[in-house]
C-alpha cells in the first residue's frame, strides 16, 4: 500500500549536471503531475499527464522535461541544472477530473 | 499565478481551542478542496467541496464554501498537537486537468 513513492529523497547538484527525478504510483490513477513548492508560495505545477503516453506543460515548465512511458510512472528531467531550480519538488496521481490528488512525500533538491 | 489565498498566513492557539482558516479565490470554480502538509511531508488531501455545496463535515473537520464572496473556510475543532501542519486550499477553476494552490496557513498548536 504505497500510495505514491518518489525518489530521490535528497540530492545536491552543481550548475550545469542532469538528473531524472522519479515517481511511482500504485493507485492506477490516469492523471500524473510534477510540482514544485518554493518558501512562502503554494504549489506550481510544472508539468502534468492525463494518461499514459500524453503530457503536457504546467505554469513553470521552462528548464524541465517529463516522460509518461508507463501508466505508473512520472519521470521528470532536469537536463542543465540551475541554481533557481533549487526547490522541494512533489509528485501526485489522481483519477480524472479534478479529483483529489495523492502526493508523495517530495525530493529535496540543492543546485549549488 | 495563484487563485486562493488563505488567511491568516499563520495561526498559534493553545490545544483544545478551535482553530479557523479562510481561502478566497477570483473565478468561479467547480469544487474546492483542502489539504494538509506535515513538516517534511507531501501533501495530505482533507475535504472536497463542490460549488453546489455550503458545508461539509468530516470528524473534527468543517469546511464552508460561500461562491457568492469567493471564500471557503476550514474550521477545525478542539485542537491537538498533532493538527500543527500547513494548510492548503486548491481550486479548480484553470482547467479540468489543474489545480491552483494558495501559499497555505501556517498553524501551529501549543501544548
């Protein structure tokens, strides 16, 4: 019953490296979304999936890419790292239609 | 850009006593919901409110929706140590595929 797992959980980069953030879900949920949560704002949405294969740019998609191979899972991309993208990122899943959003428990991410 | 706005931005009361949020928001939205966030923690879904709705509750959780003022509330009653979280309230009125998020209320329980 793991609801939705992320990893990392802690990583630090230096300016200019990649990594590829990653998110599983075992709730069969169609929709997929990659936030960031930045202190003293709420949440943005940089990128979301409706369903396997599909993806979609969020309000702050500038600097990230997603894959949605698998129905499970999420994958989002950093591919020149920048110290403005030092942020707590949160991956939730949900059925379709607005319907509450399961959220996991976020990867600390450090550009230096 | 962020649709609600919740207020207080903090909020420190003794256990025991009813602590209340407000979430306002500028369109009009189909359903509104509200989450709680432990330190450390993702997000925790609490309650959705749909906009033909004006009161919802679950055990100690009362939530309001006023679609004529744009506001929603969240009351939570007979306060415990363990309510000390950030809470969020999130609107749908973007899309059918996003949420949009306040900055969140800051409460904080004393013993």
């Amino acid at each position: 019953n793991a609801g939705v797992t992320q990893t990392p959980k802690f990583r630090v980069l230096k300016t200019g490296q990649s990594m590829t953030l990653l998110c599983a879900q075992d709730m069969n949920h169609e929709y997929m979304y990659w936030y960031r949560q930045d202190p003293g704002m709420g949440l943005r949405l940089i990128h979301y999936s409706v369903g396997e294969g599909t993806t979609a740019k969020g309000e702050v998609p500038d600097g990230y890419n997603v894959s949605r191979l698998k129905k499970q899972n999420f994958l989002l991309g950093l591919e020149s790292a920048a110290p403005s993208q030092t942020s707590v990122y949160f991956c939730a899943s949900s059925y379709p239609g607005n319907q509450p959003q399961h959220f996991g428990d976020g990867t600390r991410l450090s550009i230096l | 850009s962020q649709q609600g706005e919740e207020d207080p931005q903090a909020l420190s009361i003794q256990e025991g006593e009813n602590a209340t949020m407000n979430c306002s928001y500028k369109t009009s939205i189909n359903n509104l919901q509200w989450y709680r966030q432990n330190s450390g923690r993702g997000l925790v879904h609490l309650i959705l409110i749909r906009s033909n709705e004006r009161e919802k509750h679950s055990g100690r959780l009362r939530v309001t929706l006023d679609t004529s003022k744009k506001s929603s509330s969240l009351l939570i009653t007979a306060s415990r140590a363990a309510d000390t979280a950030s809470y969020f309230c999130a609107t749908d009125a973007a899309s059918n595929y996003q949420l949009i998020w306040g900055a969140g209320t800051k409460l904080i329980i004393k013993p």
